[in-house]
C-alpha cells in the first residue's frame, strides 16, 4: 500500500485490500509495517506519539472482525501505546476465529538518516514468538529485523514454517542513482538467505509511494516478496504500484528440503556459545 496522512483512509484501504485478499484464496495475510500512516519516523516529532492506538484498539477491533467474518488469519502492524511514554513497534497474529493469538514488539530498533525509531519505539520485550494458527505456525519479525539471522533462527527454532517481516524501507532520493540498485539486492538476498538456511518460507511485505519533501524524503521500493524454503522467489510485487500480492506455501516443502539440506540436524550447538557475545576481543 502507499499511504495517505489520513490514520482511517489507511485502515479502510487495508480492510478493502484483506478482502481482496481473501477473496483470492489467502488464508494468512500480512499488512506492511506502521499501515495506518505514513512512516512518521522520517522526523522527531513529540505530536506524532498521538498516532499511537493501545491494544486493543482501533486496528485490533477492525482486524479481528474482519478474520471472524472472512475466516482468515491477520497479521497486523500497530504503534502501540503500552503506557505513558512507552510504545512500541508491534505486530498482532489474529487467528481465523477473530482472537488475538499474542503480539510481537520489534526488537531491533534502527537509527539512520530519515529511520529516526530509536525516538519513538522501546526496544521489544517478549522475545522472538511464533503462533499456532489456524491454516500455520507463524513467526512475525518486523522491519529491521529481517538482516539479523539470530532472530531467523531463533523463530525457525520454535518451529516456525513462515516468516512474516511487514517492512517499511526505501530509498533516500540522493543515494538511488548510486547505491539504489545494491540496497534492494542485498535486502532480497538477506532473507532469501534466511529462507535457505533455516528451510522454511519468508514473506516481506513492504510499502510504496514517496514520502516526505523533495529533500527530506523516502521513496518506498515496494517489491514485496515471498521466498521458498530454498530460497527461490515463488511471488513477487511491483516497485512502483498497490498490489495484493499471493502465494502458496506448502509444508511439504518444508519437510522436502530439509531432509536434503538438515542445517538444523548438523548445527554445533556445543561451539556457539560465543554468539551471545557483542564481540569477541
């Protein structure tokens, strides 16, 4: 989706497009991050807190309905208000029967030029979760978690059969001439990557349209994509426009490639723990 500044034009843009969704067959179906509006970490600014919805509220009564009535599972991208002066970047699984099967609070928080979250988000608190649902066992990560094999693992370790990463990423408009071409490669590649070395499915769903003025803005590279468990793009969208983007996932795929790719099976799990380490000097 590309969005308005309108918090309730975007939520009735993506209720429109989960039926449509549904209606060809999906069964999960994952909004990009921070939905409601467009990405308001492009400045710091204390009235853009106020964009901020508490759980439940207005996507989770939406959203919930929405999977009751269609019979779907909804995986949905909150700024949530857990309390005063603590919020979060959050992502909500919404089984098919319309109950919440838990949250997700992002837990790798960037700051870069125009990706100011360390302002507004708390770093997530509830670790790295996957949901039983109805149609599969899911794992939602968020954003700037996808180029953190940790969190991949981890969530593939808790038997996760896909990943769903709702993105918000795109390019600064003096860097796409030079660097453009090489940010979006290495951002397919890093979860395609992951897709391969824990053998299950990877789902990105990113936003399009530019935001912001013409020398403070991001242009949003779309390409929402989902990858196979060995690492071969099964669906794609556009960089450019809207699109309800479609695929099938089947377990047995799973099952397939890792009986002829057991990375799981052959891990050293007795050398690792240096990992936990922030270097090793």
């Amino acid at each position: 989706m590309a969005c308005s500044r309108d918090p309730n034009e975007n939520l009735a843009k993506a209720e429109w497009r989960i039926r449509e969704a549904a209606g060809g067959g999906a069964q999960i179906i994952c909004v990009q991050e921070l939905f409601r509006s467009q990405y308001f970490c492009r400045e710091e600014k204390a009235e853009l807190f106020d964009l901020a919805e508490s759980i439940p509220g207005p996507t989770t009564a939406s959203f919930t309905a929405l999977a009751r009535e269609l019979a779907v599972v909804l995986i949905a991208s909150v700024f949530e208000r857990r309390a005063a002066g603590v919020y979060h970047n959050t992502a909500i699984v919404i089984d098919a029967d319309g109950s919440i099967a838990g949250l997700y609070r992002k837990m790798h928080i960037p700051e870069d030029p125009l990706y100011f979250e360390k302002y507004y988000f708390t770093p997530g608190d509830l670790g790295f979760r996957c949901f039983d649902t109805r149609y599969a066992r899911v794992a939602p990560l968020v954003c700037w978690d996808q180029w953190y094999p940790e969190a991949a693992r981890l969530a593939a370790l808790g038997g996760a059969q896909v990943l769903f990463y709702p993105t918000a990423i795109g390019w600064h408009p003096a860097e796409k001439a030079q660097f453009g071409a090489a940010q979006h490669d290495a951002w397919r590649t890093i979860q395609r990557a992951h897709a391969i070395a824990n053998g299950l499915y990877v789902a990105a769903i990113n936003r399009v349209g530019y935001e912001g003025t013409p020398e403070q803005g991001l242009e949003f590279w779309g390409a929402s994509f989902v990858a196979d468990p060995f690492g071969q793009v099964v669906a794609e969208a556009s960089s450019d426009r809207e699109e309800t983007l479609i695929a099938e996932c089947d377990p047995r795929r799973i099952e397939e490639v890792r009986r002829n790719w057991p990375f799981l099976r052959d891990r050293r799990i007795d050398a690792y723990s240096p990992i936990c380490s922030r270097v090793i000097d």
